[in-house]
C-alpha cells in the first residue's frame, strides 16, 4: 500500500491547523501513517477473515478514513463497495485507493454523508464494516450509527466493527473516566468507549446477533506494531516526518505516553455481528 506522498500532506483534513491542535488521528496521517486502527492491521484482517466477504456481497463501508480497508475490501472482489465518508478531503483519498486498487468502477463509489443518515435503502446491504469511528461518538449517535448498520443490512448480512475498548471488564468507573479523560485531551478528540461486554451489548441491543470478539492490545505507536502495520519503508518514512515536522516529535511523544499510561486499561476490540 502507497504511504502518503509529500504532494499529498497539504490536502489531507485539518493539515491547516496547528500540529499542537490537529486531531492525533489526522496529523499522523499527515506524517505518513497508513493504519490508524485500534488493532493495528492484524485486527483488520481477523475480521475481514471471519466477514467472509465474497463476489455475493455487497459492502458498506463507514467513515473509511484513507481507504486502506477499502482496498483491503475490494480485493475480495465484492459485487459493490460503497464508503460512507462524511469528510469531503478523506473521501477523495478512498477514491484515490479504490483507483490505485483497480477498482473505480460502478461497482465502487463513495457518499460524502453522516454514517448515521446514510441516502441508500434499507436492506441493500449484506455486509457493513466501520472501524475506529464509534469510539469517538456520544451514545446516542454510537446507538443511530449502529441502528443504520442495521437498517442498511438484508437479514443475515453481516456487521463488522473494530473499536478501542477499555479493560478489564471490571474497571471501575471513576477509573474509566479518569482513561477517557486523559486520551481525549491528548488525541485532540472525544473518545467514549466501553469494555468488550459493554460493545457487545451494544450491537445486540441494536437486534444483532454477535457470532465472534476478539480482543488485541493497543500498540498503535510502538515500535513493533509500527514495522508490522507500515513496513520497514513506511515506518522509517513516518519517523522522518515526524523529526522533521516542527511540533511534531513532542506531540508524538505526548500521545504514545497517553496510550502507554493507559496501556493496562485499553485495548482494541473486533465484532463480527449478524442482522436477525
């Protein structure tokens, strides 16, 4: 996968704000970094593994960011793909990765909407994937969010999401608190999330069937999770951005020491759901 080229750095969402301001998710991408999920890529491909996309599917992929599962979708080969990005910059670089995959056909376009207000009709799915985007939502729109994945899939159609989770399941809620807290203000954005069980409660409440979870740890800026999501070329690219980028290495720093602080109480959390 092509890493993010000097020539695109200016166009990318927020790269007019200070790097002191921009959100973490964004200014990494800005410097270079490709996979942005929870997880890492190993989780991503678990659950494209057990989505089981085939030739049959049709897929609906929320806020797909900068399109690196969309190409990792199309690759399947699905009988339509259609990105729900509500970021008018990000969607234009899915389109750039549909293309760039072979894939700018008909069968593959993307909607510049909310994933909570999608314009396509019900049961025009059978699969629908987001990643990394209902953890930073209040619940109200985590539950419209997921009640759209819903309306969106044909009965049995499948639901994969891949979010940052809090651990153990036990934790107290002032602690709980304490870890959303110091993450939103160093990532620049709101996250609100819940433990495995409280994910899962939440896509069954919305009339899903969970058929398997799973749980990785959150390693997003660590060395070795950095070689295994960029490779060896993408991870020396980001680093040079990163040094070379005024602000930079001292923001970086602050958000791997937040995700480090945390380490004993986040985690990243894979559900493959089904509509009932």
């Amino acid at each position: 996968m092509a890493l993010v080229r000097a020539s695109d750095e200016q166009t990318l969402a927020f790269a007019h704000l200070d790097v002191r301001k921009m959100p973490a998710h964004w200014l990494m991408a800005r410097l270079g970094k490709r996979v942005l999920r929870p997880g890492g890529v190993e989780t991503t491909r678990w659950l494209l593994r057990q989505g089981e996309i085939t030739a049959n599917d049709e897929v609906v992929e929320f806020a797909p960011g900068l399109g690196v599962t969309a190409a990792r979708i199309v690759a399947h080969h699905p009988a339509a793909y259609v990105g729900v990005e509500r970021d008018e910059t990000a969607r234009d670089f899915v389109l750039k990765a549909l293309r760039a995959a072979g894939y700018g056909s008909l069968r593959a376009r993307v909607l510049q909407a909310d994933a909570s207000r999608v314009p396509l009709p019900g049961e025009s799915a059978t699969v629908v994937i987001g990643e990394a985007m209902l953890s930073m939502q209040p619940a109200a729109k985590k539950r419209a969010i997921i009640g759209e994945a819903h309306r969106l899939l044909r009965a049995g159609g499948r639901y994969l999401i891949h979010e940052l989770a809090l651990q153990p399941e036990e934790i107290d809620p002032a602690e709980a608190a304490r870890v959303e807290q110091d993450l939103s203000a160093h990532i620049h954005v709101g996250v609100r999330i819940g433990t495995p069980s409280a994910w899962r409660r939440w896509v069954e409440e919305a009339g899903f069937s969970v058929e398997c979870l799973s749980t990785a740890p959150m390693r997003l800026l660590e060395p070795g999770r950095l070689v295994r999501d960029e490779g060896i070329r993408g991870t020396a690219r980001f680093l040079f951005n990163v040094l070379r980028t005024p602000g930079a290495p001292r923001r970086m720093a602050a958000v791997r020491g937040a995700f480090r602080r945390n380490r004993h109480h986040i985690c990243a959390v894979a559900i493959v759901a089904r509509r009932r």
